[in-house]
C-alpha cells in the first residue's frame, strides 16, 4: 500500500483536533480514554501522531472526535463554506 501525504501530513485534521482537545482542557490521555468509551482504540500516542499529523485518521475516527468536541466533521477538517 501506498502512503500519501498531503503537505507534508498525513491527515488534514490533526491541528483542529490538537486546537479543541487544549480548549477542552484535556489530556491526550483523556482523550484517549473517551474516544475507548465511544468504541474507538486508540491509545495516547496515536492521539499524539494525529496531531502532529503522522497517523492516519480514519472516517469512523473523525466521526467520534466531532462527537466528543461538539462539533461538525467540517470544522476537523478546517472546511470553510463559501458564502
């Protein structure tokens, strides 16, 4: 399999998910824990690959992180509708 990146990353949503976890005030650990809560393994240091942009986010991810924040899936991804 190939891997991809786009600018240098491979996921587009890891400085919105970094962004929101520090504005909830949570740990990576926190977060970990939630997301295993909602039924998403990941452990503390995937959560720091996503946001250093190293790790992959699967579509099932991005959906649980938006759940947690109380956000669009739009809004991980930095989606800005034209007006």
């Amino acid at each position: 399999m190939k891997i991809y990146d786009y600018q240098g990353k491979k996921n587009v949503s890891g400085d919105m998910i970094r962004q929101l976890r520090v504005k909830k005030r949570m740990s990576q650990s926190d977060l970990a824990a939630r997301l295993q809560v909602e039924g998403v393994m990941l452990e503390r240091d995937s959560i720091s690959r996503i946001e250093s942009g190293t790790r992959f986010v699967a579509d099932y991810e991005l959906f649980i992180f938006a759940k947690i924040f109380g956000v669009d899936v739009a809004e991980l991804l930095e989606i800005q509708e034209k007006p």
